[in-house]
C-alpha cells in the first residue's frame, strides 16, 4: 500500500473529519457520501479531488461511488466511515436497535460488498457496545466476516493522541488482505507528550462579547504553540469565530462561575426552574467553565451552556464554532457553510482529523509490516513514530 497512491472513500462522511485525517496520512479521499447537503457542501470545499454524492445512502449503488472515484470493484484501498450514531448515543434515553438510525451500518456492509476495498476503518460512539446485550456489534463482526474481512475492535480516547478533548470513540478496523490488524499507539498522555490543554489549542483566538457576529477576520496574534501553528498552517484568515447571543439571564448566571466552575456557582434565584431540584452530584458539567489547563469535554452537536461545560475558559459566551473546531483538531481552513447551528452539528459530528490520521497511520505500517523485507519493519516503526 505504500508504493502507489492509496485512495479511500467516506460513506457518512459529514464535513470530513476522518478524510482529513486520512489525507493527512497521505491517502486520495476520492468520494464521499452523506445525507446531511450542508455538510457536504463544507466537504466538496474542502476536498477538491472528491466527488461528494448526497442523499440517503439508501439510494447510493456501489457503482456509483466507483464511478465517482475513477475506480473498479476491488481497487480502492479502505472505505472509512461513522454511521450516525444517534440510535447508539448515551445521550440518547430512547436508544435502541430498533431505532431506524441503528441499522444504518448494514447500509455501510452493503455498499463494501459492492466495492470490495482492502480495508475498512468504522467509527462510533461508545454506547453501540452495550445495545441490546452486544448484538449489533455481533452483528457487525458477522457481517464484515461474512464478505471475507477479518475485523478487530478498539475503544480509543482522542486526547491521546493529540486531540484537546475527552472524546471515547469504537473503532473498527477490518483487512481482507494477510496483514495484521494494528491500532495505533497513543502519542500523548503521562510517560509521552504532554496532552493538549483547551487554552492549547484555542488561546490565539481574537477574544469576542456575548452576541458578536460572524465577520471574517486577521488572528490576533501569532501562534502560541505547535499545535495552534499546526491547525493555522498558512491561513490568514479566520473564519467560523462569532458568539451566539445568550440570554441576559445566562450573562448572569455566567458572571458568576469561576474557572473550573459549574452551576453550583449559580445563585439559587438564577437556576433555571428544572434544575432547583437537582442532586449536587447531578449534572456534573452544565454551566461548566473549564479551567484553562483543563481538557474539553466531549463537543457535542451544539456548545450549549445548559448542556455542559461549553462555556469560555476567561470570556462571558459560550465556545464559538471555531473554537469547538479547534478542540476537535479541524485545520482553520475548513470554513463551516450553513447556518451556525448546521456548523455545529457537523463539527460535533466529527471525527477528529488527528485521531483519523493515527488510525490511518497504523494501516499504513501494518501493510508496511506485511511488504517489508526482514529486518525493514523495525525502521518503518521508529519513522512513524518520529512522525507522529
């Protein structure tokens, strides 16, 4: 796989989080596929070699996403993809297997009998492991082993390998190749770097007041660190960085939460009426201010206050779309299109790009693993390593 150009392709692929990080480990992203048209209006702009196809993946044939990449049956490398996770989601009280969005994976399974790559690489929330005892990841197992795949799973936390968020994603990886399956190894965390702080990854930002709108701008400063350096690459331009007005009771209640604060800190007077009853030990992060050396919580579908610690470490308003990108590893060169609610569902829809690209890595070096003469290996090994 590393003497030629490796190409994949992104079924759900929303804005393209995983492709980027596919492409950031040298793969040709060549189509991609979604429901979501706002979101693949930000992927086709971000992806120019892809050809993205929208509508319900119901309705998409094999054939046609080979026709798009320029490819046959048999000649793509991986197909990447995350199936929305909704019907899997903790977050989800009513989830379920019968819950239509839960079945979507067969979607995934029929589409790669179709195109027949030599990987596949799924993602997921947490939660589909403990639906329905295990069976739909039974399922997933006997489904990819029937098309002759073998496949290994693996919980990975972004924030080990360089993502500034606690973020607990399912991954599945499958080979109908002899290679073996690898995961890749975490790069940060005690004993290795030194994981990505919120203030990391989002200090170089133009500070803003509650209600501020969206207006194109020039960052406020350089780079603070490699990270920052890292997601700004050459862009002048900062896009996506606007504060959605709050309340002028959420003012309120914000003025009154410290760092690593939460809704504790909230006068009684001002809680709102659903939360009077709450236990101490409840709601452990709603109006949550994270200390700046703090990791982000997990970015959901919108940065809502009452919904967790969403709330700027130093700065009355809650996290703008681009800082939510920013703690999601999004380069600032992916621009959001749609609405602002739409860019914060495809930023919390995401996989991290750098989370991506270390899975897309360790497919890399285990093909490297089977191809390698002896005594080869151990060099790839020590040069990924260094990469990272």
């Amino acid at each position: 796989m590393t003497d030629r150009n490796l190409t994949a392709i992104d079924l759900f692929c929303g804005a393209g989080g995983l492709s980027e990080g596919f492409r950031q480990a040298g793969f040709h992203v060549l189509a991609g596929q979604d429901y979501d048209e706002k979101a693949g209006a930000t992927f086709a702009a971000t992806h120019p070699e892809a050809t993205f196809i929208g509508g319900p993946i119901q309705n998409v044939t094999p054939e046609m996403l080979l026709k798009a990449a320029g490819k046959k049956r048999g000649e793509i490398d991986v197909i990447v993809g995350g199936p929305p996770c909704q019907g899997y989601s903790v977050y989800n009280h009513q989830r379920g297997e019968d819950d239509p969005r839960a079945g979507l994976f067969r979607e995934y399974l029929r589409i790669v009998e179709g195109i027949q790559p030599r990987w596949l690489v799924m993602e997921n929330v947490t939660g589909i492991t403990s639906i329905s005892g295990g069976n739909i990841v039974r399922e997933i197992f006997d489904g990819m082993e029937s098309l002759g795949y073998r496949v290994e799973m693996k919980v990975l936390k972004a924030e080990e390998y360089g993502v500034p968020q606690e973020r607990r994603r399912v991954f599945f990886i499958a080979t109908r190749t002899n290679a073996q399956i690898l995961f890749p190894e975490p790069t940060h965390g005690e004993g290795r770097l030194p994981l990505v702080t919120i203030w990391d990854a989002i200090s170089d930002l133009p500070p803003l007041e509650n209600g501020a709108k969206e207006i194109p701008t020039r960052y406020s400063s350089k780079p603070q660190n490699s990270f920052q350096a890292l997601l700004r690459g050459d862009c002048t331009i900062l896009n996506n960085h606007s504060a959605g007005r709050l309340s002028a009771i959420n003012e309120e209640r914000m003025r009154h939460i410290p760092s690593g604060g939460s809704w504790r800190d909230i006068p009684r007077d001002l809680l709102p009426a659903g939360m009077l009853k709450a236990k101490r030990s409840d709601h452990t992060k709603r109006y949550g201010r994270p200390r700046k050396s703090d990791l982000a919580c997990t970015i959901l579908t919108k940065c809502d206050v009452h919904w967790g610690a969403y709330i700027h470490p130093v700065q009355d308003r809650a996290l703008t779309v681009r800082e939510a990108a920013r703690l999601q590893a999004f380069p600032d060169f992916f621009n959001f299109l749609g609405s602002r609610t739409e860019q914060y569902v495809q930023v919390g829809n995401a996989v991290p790009p750098l989370l991506g690209k270390r899975v897309a890595e360790a497919l890399i070096l285990a093909d490297t693993m089977r191809e390698a003469p002896t005594g080869q290996v151990g060099r790839e090994r020590e040069e990924l390593a260094i990469a990272v």
